[in-house]
C-alpha cells in the first residue's frame, strides 16, 4: 500500500510551528508497512487542496490528512475530500450534542459555524474524536482508495489515529501491529554494528533513532493475531538485549531516570545528587518522574568550589591540590552527599561544560564522575566532547546521563566501564 | 514572490526525523515577504522529484529545496533541478579541494562518490558550504524562476540561507530585512489583546509564538537600507515595550535566565536556590548560561521534608503547622537558602507539580514562590494548572519560570504581581 500525508494549515505554511504530525503519522505508517512517498503542506484553499487531492489520489491508495476540520469558513478539508471521494456529508445530531456538551463545559456556546464540525460522511464513516469537537472522516472510493482525516491537534490526532484508523489499516491489511522501544546507552553508529543483521529482517522490522548519548530501537511484528505479534516483538527485543547486554536498558520507558526511579524503588534505595558542571539537571531528571520524592530527598548543586566544602565537607586542600574539576574532589563530592543527606547511594559530578575554562590538560569535555555507597566508590573521568565539537548543552546532557547510569548500575550491582573501584576512605587517585 | 519547499529525504518519509527545515525556511520566507503555499517532502527518486520540480516551477517564482545533496547514487536532486532549469553541472576543481581538506581533517580520504558533490552549475552559481562538504546551488531560468539547492543538515542548512540565500533574495526584492525577537512572560491571548493593532501593520510586520509560560513576539522590518530596516525593527519593539511594560523581559536572547545572569552580573550579585517540586529545574535553566558561575554558587534541591529542615534549618514546627507546600515554609526556604549559601538574593519554590498529592484546598498546580535578600522577602501563592489540564512537566515548567522572574525582577527593583512583601523577620502569612 502506498500512501501520502497531507497537512493543512497555514500555521505551517508561515513556519509557526513545526510539522510533527507529518513525522508521527509517516512512523506509524512505515510500522504498518505502508510506503509513504510524499508528504504536502498545504492552507486552507479549495482550489489547491483540490487540485493536489486530485493528483494524490491518482498515484497513491490512502491519503492521510491532518489539520482542515476548524468550525471556520475556509476549513473546507472535509467537503473537498468527500467530493474527490464521490462522497457527501449529512448532519449527524449525535456528533453536534457532543459539540454543544464539549462547549459547555469549558461554560461556552458553540456558534453557527461549529455545526458544520458535526458534518459526517454519508456513504464513509465518521471518526469519533474523544479529546476535541470535531470528528473525524474515512472516505473510500470504488476502485479501493481511502481517505482518513484528522484533526491538526497533535494530542487528538494521534488518540484518533490509534483508536480508529490504525485498526482500520491493521484489518485491511489482515494483520496486527505490535511494536516496543528498547533504550540503549550509546551512540547509533556503536550499537547499529553490533545488531546490524537484526534490521535486515523485514518482520519483525526494527529501527534505530538516535538521541543524545543513546538510542532507542524500535522493534514492530506484524501477525495475524495480537498474541502472535506481541511474542514475535518481546522476541526479538530480547534478541537485542542479548546482543547488547547492559547497555540496553530498558523497553517502553520515557528515558533512563523513569528506569533509576523503579530501580531504586524497587529496592528500598534513596540516592543523593552532587552535581557541578551540571547545576541540577540529575536532580531535575530524577524528579520529573513522578513518585521520585520516595527515593529521592536530597540534591547539592554546589556550583562555587566553596559550596563543595561548605554543603559537601570536601577538603580545601584537596580542591587547591587537584582543582575543582578532578578525580579526587568528584570522589569526596559523592562521599560527602552521602554523608550529609543520609541516603544509600549518591553521584557526584564535577567538569568542564565550556565554553570556557579548559584547564592543562582537561579539556573542555573533561567531566569527573563519581558514586559512592557505605561499602564502597566509583570514580572515573569521561571525554564528553564529540571528537572536537563542544557543545555546552551536550556535554551537560551526556554527563547527567552517566550520572544516572552509575546509580543504575549500582544499584543493580553492575560494572561500569572505565570506573576505578574506591574502598570506603580510599583516597581517589588522579585520573 | 510565491515560494515552495521541497524537503528530499527517505529519514523524513519514514518518520525518523521531525521536518524543522521546512519551519525554518518557511519563517524566514515569511519574513521576506515571500507566500509559500506547498511544502513538499519526497525521497531519492528521480522520477517523482522530476515531476514535483515540473508542476511546482509551473506555479511559483522560487522552489527552495533542504537535502539530496549527498554522494550516494540517489542524491540526484542537483541534476534533476539543473536540467528543469535548462542549467547544466561542471567539476569545480576548488570546490573538490575543498572536500578532500574536510575529509583530510577527520582522517578520512573521500570517495569517487565525493566527486559528485563537488558539481556545481555552470549558469547558475555556487552557494558555498562552510560547515560541511556538499556546496549548494542557486539555478535561475529565462522567465526568471529561481531554485535554491542547501543541504539537509539544518547547522549547514541554516548558515548558508543567511549568508548566500538571504541576500540574494533580498536584492531581487530591493530591500534589507532585519529582525528582532523580544520575549515576554505570558499567554498569547493576554498579550496579543494588548498589542493586537500592531499585528496588523505590513512593515515592520510582527508575529507571535507562544512558549510555555511567556510568548515571543518576532518583529521583521524591510527596507532599503540595513540601517532603515534596523531602526525601524527597534522602533516597533520599543512600541510593544511600552504597552507591556515589564512583562517584556529582553529582546534577542534565549530565554529568562539568560537575562537573569546577565542583570545579577550587572549588579554585583550571587543568587541562591531552593527547590522542592522543580526539583532543581531552577538550578539547571540558570547554570546552561555560560558564566553563570560568576552568579550563582549554591543550589539546594530539598525534595524531602527532612532536606529543608537539614539544609535550610526550615523548623519542622513550621512544617507541622502548615504543610510542607504552603507560604510559611517557602519563606523561610527562601531566608534559608540565603543564610546557608551567603548570596545576596534567594528563591524557593515548594508546591504540587502533581499528577498525585494534592490537598485539601490545594490542588495539584498549586505552587508557593518565595524570595529573599537581606532587607526583604517576598512570598506568593500560583495556580498553574491551566484550567484543569495538569501537565507535571508544565506546572515544572511555569513554576521555574516564575522564579527567574522573581529573581530578575528583585535584582532591578521591580514589584512582582500578587507577592506579599516581608520585613526582615517577619513571619509570611498562610496564603
């Protein structure tokens, strides 16, 4: 099946926002097994709409819209489509009581306009819409073309997408789709040479998107039945996992600091923060997850070298011996959170985030990690600077997600590659 | 002038990559008066890209295309345009030079499919690339139709639309364009009814984005001079100025804490932290300002009850009395923060980001938002929840946002709307 997607908007024509619907719809086709070979933008003109509705529907079997269904005059999407279709639209007084209930609980009336929203195709199918006021349509035409229109509200877009048109497509192309996203540490290029003929398979099929300092694979089975394709996916993900061992570490998760969080949880374990070169961004990781407050009570940011004695005990002389940014410091940092919050487990990171301050030797990059539990430390030094490009952000984001990583790992008693093992009041060696 | 975009790329047609080059070009198209009514996104394909470029030349003035410029096979976008243009492709020995001197400095040698890259018009110009191997091109026909050729990769992609593509479109319409971005706290439709009739003028023309918790007003001014186009650009955003007061913040930087850095910086003075639901959100927005160590030292993410009483000498009393998330507690958070970091200005924040937790006559986006310097405090009460819809990471959001503002507005002596002022001492009320 080839298909196109088509959004109409102005707001997209003038750059206002960024087209993310094209990106959603165009990955859950490619799921589907569709072939997408063109997406448009167009505004709200019949004359252009029809005139592209035209050539689409002569080159492709299914034309996906999103944006057009607005109670205002040029949002003429539906009419133009159900024409191009062969199609007509009645007024169906069901949708329109959803309409009039939907204002009324935001304490407003609907106008004379919105009633064109409860238009619904005659001989197609409407498409209920659960977050919004307008439903949207399914047009089919003799020779097997179809339709779908969505509205341009990325959140009810998508709930429709998944509630109506995917089981849709699922059915006429006898078959259900199943996918999960396993989470990889590390970059596409390291993890895609270690499970390269895992994406050669054409089902299940699999796809590496890359994010900083990780990964996500997304593993999609088709089969004739749910069951079936839920087990061909947890198959082949654990496949991967095989393959890539710890660094993959979970599936179907947000991100690293949901799985810290569970871990943690999980184990009756409260951490500690310490953080420098990242100024709070692991705290402020751990804590968007909700639930976070029971593992999590405490974070230092101690951005002058002077909170890191005042709020951490570190000892000036070690500061004046090996600088802020040093093994040693990160080292007692990780201790001293421990210390002063009483959790089990703390992180401590302290570098050089640029764009300047590159010390002899430490380039800007250059970011100490260390952790610290009552049996034992961790302590290492990363290079976070991307073969030369230094980007403060990055360096930032990738050493927060090491950070997370280390408490990952050591609460699941995990090694961490290139981290030298500290016994308690072992001083840290330079690194 | 009437433009259209078309993206090349099978990464977009998958869905692996969200399209922000088309936002990007169609904003900046705007801005120069251009009307873009079709973006297009289609593969590697010769034959369809041959007969997008037909139909798209037959109905407007300049086609402006992002990627295809690649050395594979594929990457015919330069041939398929040059001959829809009448313009044939030539070996440019520098251009060649060039390639092999950027492969040189990775440690590479370029391939035979490099050479192609090295291909540049020979009616048409060159549009050079100096940030990546592939030049662009710049094709023009008889009838006076013109397509512009950038690579897919939005870093290259956007410098060579400033430095080569801007100005040539600025010359064939005879003018300069300068633009402005000025940053204001608050909702769209709050502002935008203040401000509505400068909406409407043509030039200096202004566009409004909404972000969360503040809204960017860009305004762009086209004249025959760059100097003509400057002073008229800060005329209008002085005009806006004037109607928003001081809800507009700073014009032409990333965000609040960037102006916030830049004002302590000013002043002479050091900022502390304490957080409980942004969990060190605060923290992290100000520390991504390069040089923001010269303000800020000390943050404290005290997420537990027992954190605020340890780090901040919170008395538990008070917390007994009042509840951890209430007006009295983020006092003394704030007087707190000031005592244990020695700076001269404090915030803290305690409240329900949620989704769970609220309490009675608290709901969840209830959020209190002290400050402090040695001769004041300030505390207050925020619901952000947005009408019902509880977001965790918004409620994050706004609420840290609340607080730079609060910081900026302490450093240059600006009141702050719905804050009740402490003396010294003084205890806060229950608000």
């Amino acid at each position: 099946m080839v298909a196109e997607i088509i959004c109409v908007g102005t707001e997209l024509l003038l750059g206002d926002i960024v087209n993310t619907n094209a990106q959603f719809l165009s990955r859950e086709l490619a799921e589907l097994g569709v072939t997408v070979l063109h997406q448009h933008v167009v505004g709200d003109n019949p004359d252009r709409l029809r005139a592209l509705v035209q050539e689409a529907k002569g080159r492709s079997d299914l034309l996906v819209f999103s944006g057009g269904l607005g109670p205002t005059a040029d949002d003429l999407t539906k009419e133009t489509v159900a024409q191009a279709f062969g199609d007509t639209l009645r007024f169906d007084e069901a949708e329109w009581q959803k309409i009039v209930a939907f204002f009324a609980r935001t304490g407003r009336a609907p106008t004379q306009n919105n009633r064109k929203q409860a238009m619904v195709p005659v001989r197609g199918r409407k498409l209920p819409n659960a977050h919004g006021t307008a439903p949207g349509a399914w047009f089919e035409d003799e020779a097997g073309h179809a339709a779908a229109l969505l509205p341009g509200v990325p959140r009810e877009m998508k709930a429709m997408w998944a509630e109506d048109v995917r089981p849709l497509l699922e059915a006429r192309q006898n078959c259900t789709i199943r996918s999960m996203t396993l989470r990889v540490l590390g970059g596409e290029s390291s993890i895609a040479s270690k499970v390269a003929p895992l994406f050669e398979s054409a089902n299940p099929t699999a796809a590496i998107y890359c994010k900083v300092g990780e990964s996500e694979i997304r593993v999609t089975a088709r089969a004739a039945t749910a069951a079936e394709a839920e087990a061909a996916c947890r198959a082949r993900v654990a496949e991967f996992q095989k393959i890539l061992g710890d660094s993959a570490y979970d599936v179907d998760v947000p991100g690293l600091a949901h799985t810290v969080v569970r871990l943690l949880r999980e184990r009756g374990l409260q951490a500690a923060t310490a953080e420098s070169c990242t100024g709070g961004l692991v705290a402020q990781l751990l804590t968007e997850v909700p639930g976070a407050s029971e593992v999590f009570g405490y974070g230092f940011v101690t951005y002058a070298a002077a909170a890191k004695t005042r709020l951490l005990g570190v000892d000036p002389a070690l500061i004046d011996r090996y600088n802020v940014v040093s093994a040693p410091v990160a080292a007692a940092m990780a201790r001293g959170a421990l210390a002063a919050s009483g959790a089990g487990l703390s992180v401590a990171l302290t570098g050089l985030a640029g764009p300047g301050g590159a010390l002899p030797g430490k380039p800007v990059g250059t970011v100490y990690l260390a952790g610290a539990d009552a049996r034992s430390g961790r302590v290492q030094v990363m290079r976070l600077d991307l073969g030369g490009y230094r980007d403060r952000g990055v360096i930032r984001q990738r050493a927060a997600l090491y950070a997370l990583d280390l408490l990952r790992r050591m609460a699941l008693g995990l090694p961490m590659e290139g981290a030298v093992t500290l016994k308690p009041g072992q001083p840290a060696p330079e690194l």
